[in-house]
C-alpha cells in the first residue's frame, strides 16, 4: 500500500519480493499510476491532498474503503512505502492480526515522516533507507536503498 508518486515508485521496486506470491496493491487514484495497475491485481483510494475543505471527508472515505478491501482480502501481510492515504490499511491490518511492514521514504535522510513516525510504534518490521536514520528510529533495520 502506497500513496502516489515517490512512494508509488518505491512500492513498485519492492515487487520482487512478492513475485510469485498472492497479492495486490492499494494506491490512490492518480493518472500516473494507471498504466502500470494495468498489469496487477489493484485497489484503488481517492487521491487525498492535505490541504481544502475536501480533506476531512476524502481522508473518512479512505479509512472506511481501507477497511472494506482489508476484510475482503484477508492478507497475511501488509508491505508500506507511505505516505498518509496508506496509515488506514497499515493500522487496520494490525488490529485484524497482518504482520505490518513499512518502509521510510527514500527522501528520508535526517527527519522522520508523519506515516513513519505513525506506524513506526506497532510495525512488525520497519526499514530506513539511510544509516543515518537509526537515530530517529533506533530498532529499525536498514538494508540500503530500493532504488
């Protein structure tokens, strides 16, 4: 689960991982991402921008409609890149017992991300991208880049 974007990216890096594994992917609905949805079994969030009038009822939207796809699915685990649209599936899957993975943003280098500092408190695993990250997130594990 990702947002858009760089988070989107560095989702789409991580799929090796997977290959050969049942899964899907959640994102935002974005003209970026359709063409490469095309070739995976997807779920899609509204895109939700922090700032308007909009946000309240669009981020409600998106806690709700993570939760449908959550219970639909039943994974066993939840791979996060980020950024706010994926906090939702990321606390709902740990409270329906998924192992929770999440990933700090690549743009990561010396401050922590509001997700990542989120999800940071109850992720089964949590990676950094950059050592130097270790004194923001001591039990974290850093294994390099996705890039």
């Amino acid at each position: 689960v990702s947002s858009t974007g760089g988070h989107f990216m560095e989702l789409m890096q991580l799929l090796p991982a997977v290959e050969g594994k049942d899964y899907y992917i959640v994102t935002e609905k974005n003209p970026s991402t359709e063409g490469v949805l095309k070739k995976h079994r997807h779920y899609l969030l509204k895109q939700q921008q922090r700032n308007g009038w909009k946000f309240a009822f669009v981020f409600a939207y998106n806690i709700l409609i993570s939760l449908i796809y959550l219970l639909k699915e039943r994974p066993t685990t939840v791979i996060c890149t980020g950024a706010g649209a994926s906090y939702p599936t990321c606390r709902f899957a740990k409270w329906l017992g998924c192992k929770v993975i999440y990933v700090e943003s690549f743009a990561k280098l010396s401050n922590s991300s509001v997700t990542g500092q989120m999800v940071y408190k109850f992720a089964d695993k949590f990676f950094i991208q950059w050592e130097e990250m270790k004194k923001i997130y001591p039990n974290a594990i850093y294994s390099g880049t996705v890039y």
